[in-house]
C-alpha cells in the first residue's frame, strides 16, 4: 500500500509545477532575511525567528507543525537553534519546491479538488483513476481505510502528511 501512495506521490511531485532554481540573488535574500531575525546576533534563527522570516520570504505565516518540521529538518544536535549555514540550503529547498512539507501540501491539495481541507473516499478514487486508471477500484478503497484510521470518513492533512512520511522513510 506505502508503495503505491509513495508512487502517486511522486506522479503528482511530477506533474505539479516546474522547479525553480536559486539564484545567487536568491541566495543573499536568503541571508539578509536570516541576519533580520537574529536581531540579538545569536548566529542562530529561534522557533519565533524561524516564523518571522518564513513570513519575510514566501508571505505567509507557517503552521506549528510546519515550523516544528522546518526546526527539526536542519537543526544542529546541540543547537538552540537553526543557523545561517542550514537556514540557506533550508530556504532554498523551500523557494525551488523540493521542500518534502510543500511537496506533500501540493499533493494533498490534489487530491481535495473540492478544497474541504479534509479528503474523502471519493477524492482518493478520483485521484487513483487519474494515475493508474487500471488498477481496481479497491485498491483506493483499502487506500483510504489506511489513512482514515479513526474511520471518520475525512483524512486530515496531518493524518495524509504521517503516511505519505511512512511510506518514504520505509521505501
């Protein structure tokens, strides 16, 4: 099953949006936002800071668990924090959209075409017809009774995020 969802992950990662390189421009933007928010010369981005130039850069403020993941992905052992020599390729994953989080938004968003915020049986059937329209109709059944573990009827971004996470670490 993780193997299918891994591979309808990456038909989508495929199919949505083109790459985008990081200039040189792009680079010094990146540092000049870091050396913003490290206000006190820490050498380090706090979880607060980490919010503050994720604002300063794409526009928008990132969810708890975003800046949990974001803080986790490239945070040193014994650092108190991100630093400017992980914040930038952090960043830069981030403006080219290899960003694993991003990645895995964009797909669930394929997948809600009736943008609930929640996926249903039927958005995983529409969805699996689209990749692999021969594979029978069960397979999304059993798909989505995978995902849907509280056996709600709706999977949730976290709960779509936790499996599709699985299924990479695990393939």
């Amino acid at each position: 099953m993780f193997d299918f969802l891994v591979k309808t992950m990456t038909y989508f990662s495929k199919t949505i949006g083109n790459r985008r390189v990081i200039t040189d421009t792009d680079k010094k933007n990146i540092d000049t936002v870091f050396r913003l928010c490290d206000q006190e010369g820490k050498g380090y981005l706090s979880r607060e800071d980490m919010k503050v130039a994720v604002v300063m850069l794409f526009g928008y403020k990132p969810s708890k668990s975003e800046t949990t993941i974001l803080m986790s992905q490239d945070q040193a052992a014994n650092s108190p924090g991100v630093s400017l020599e992980r914040f930038v390729p952090l960043m830069g994953r981030k403006l080219s959209g290899e960003d694993p989080y991003d990645k895995t938004r964009q797909i669930f968003n394929a997948f809600d075409i009736h943008c609930r915020g929640f996926l249903k049986l039927e958005d995983f059937q529409t969805a699996f017809k689209q990749v692999a329209p021969a594979l029978p109709e069960r397979t999304a059944l059993e798909a989505f009774r995978y995902v849907d573990q509280d056996c709600d009827g709706h999977v949730s971004f976290k709960d779509f995020e936790c499996v599709i996470n699985y299924g990479l670490a695990n393939s």
